[in-house]
C-alpha cells in the first residue's frame, strides 16, 4: 500500500511543531521553585516580626514599669515630708507654749529672790526649771546667746537703747527683756534686748576748774594769816606790846 507524498510532509512537520510543546514545561519548572523558598521564607519572616513586636512591647513594659516605680518612691517621699511637716508643726506648737511656762517660772524665780523667800522654794523653782529646760532641749530647743554680744538683728530685736559711758560696749547688747530660743536650728522667737549707744561725757566748764584749786589755796593763806594774828596778839598780851623777850644766851 502506497503511502501519500502529502503525509510523509505532515509527518515530520509534526514532529517537528511537537519539539517546541515541550519546551514551555521544562522552562516552567524555576518560577515553582522560586515559589517553594518565598514559601518557606514567608513563616521565619514572620516569626522574625512577631519576635521583633514582642521585644518592643517588652521594652514598653519594662519602661511603664520603671516609671511607676519612681512615681511610687517620689509619692511616698513626698507622703513622707508631708507627715514630718506636720509633726513638727504640731511640736512647734507645742514646745512654744512651754516656752511660756519656761518665762513664767523665771518670773516667779526672780520675784523669790527679790521678795528673799526661803530657800527651799527657790531651790523647788529651780529644780523644775532645770527640768522643764531640758526636756525642751532634747526636743531640739535651744537659747539665743545675745547679752553682751554685738546686736545681731537676725537673731534679736531692739526695743530700746540705753546710754553707756564705755565705748567698747557701742552697739551691744546690755540687757535682754525677754529670751529668744530656737527649734531645730531655726529661729521661733527672736530675743528683746536694750542696746547701748556711746555718748562721750559732759566735759567740766573751764571757770569751775579754775576757780576750785583757787579757792583752796586761798583758804589755806587765811588759815595761814589767821595763825599769824593769832601769834601776834598773844604775843602782845604777853610781852605788852614790848617785842618779844631775848633769849638768854
């Protein structure tokens, strides 16, 4: 059986169209393998960004922390402060009516001594204030020293001046009226004092300076004359006016 020129031609025309189908699959093969790694990086990418988020909002954690915890020890220093304030307001309060009692009981103290009560009273006022004073010194209570000191107005106050002949004691404190103290290094009550002022002394009129050695010297030449006359009058009574008797040798 004769075969057709014709499709011997188709034969290898076909065969030959049938070569080229098969590329496209080979060359299809690297875009799936690309797609397999992007596939397999896709979850270690995600990993990577949730470990990345939970590190962050640790950070946020740890930062929101550390602050609280200093807002909590400035709060509590501040709660701190504000309860010690106010204890030592409430002691002020307290130790400055003390300080009354204390200024009463030298009031009394000095109106024994005056008034020369007997000792056993006296040394009872004394004996209380001793104590009184120090119980208020281990409250921090202390006395302002300002007699015989340089005025200091930070630490006293004038209410009055008084002459002084000294001038060494110019501007100082010459009396205290009433006792300043301070609590804990701060001054509650400032002192009252007298300060003295140097006034130069009167000098003496020249005439009452001249006239005084004159007058004794005066004095003492009358006395002197006075003798004399005397001296010789008697002598006239007793000689009758004839001289004086020469001496036998």
């Amino acid at each position: 059986m004769s075969q057709d020129p014709g499709d011997e031609r188709e034969g290898p025309a076909e065969d030959a169209g049938a070569a080229p189908a098969e590329a496209p699959a080979t060359s299809a093969q690297p875009p799936a393998a690309e797609t397999s790694a992007a596939s397999e990086a896709d979850p270690l990418a995600r990993a990577q960004q949730r470990a990345q988020l939970a590190e962050d909002r640790l950070g946020e954690v740890l930062a929101a922390y550390r602050q609280a915890k200093v807002d909590n020890e400035k709060y509590r220093d501040r709660v701190t402060r504000d309860v010690q304030r106010q204890s030592e307001r409430h002691s002020q309060r307290l130790v400055l009516r003390f300080i009354e009692v204390l200024d009463n009981l030298d009031r009394a103290l000095e109106s024994a001594e005056q008034a020369y009560a007997g000792n056993p009273l006296i040394e009872g006022l004394i004996l209380v204030r001793t104590q009184l004073l120090q119980i208020l010194r281990q409250e921090g209570l202390e006395r302002v020293p300002v007699l015989g000191l340089p005025f200091d107005p930070a630490g006293a106050e004038a209410v009055g001046i008084e002459p002084v002949t000294d001038p060494d004691h110019d501007h100082v404190v010459v009396k205290e009226l009433l006792r300043g103290y301070r609590l804990h290094g701060r001054l509650v009550r400032a002192s009252r004092v007298l300060v003295g002022v140097y006034q130069e002394p009167a000098p003496v009129p020249s005439d009452v300076a001249d006239d005084a050695p004159f007058g004794e010297a005066s004095e003492d030449l009358d006395l002197d004359a006075e003798k004399i006359r005397l001296d010789d009058k008697l002598l006239r009574d007793i000689f009758g006016g004839r001289g004086k008797p020469e001496t036998e040798d």
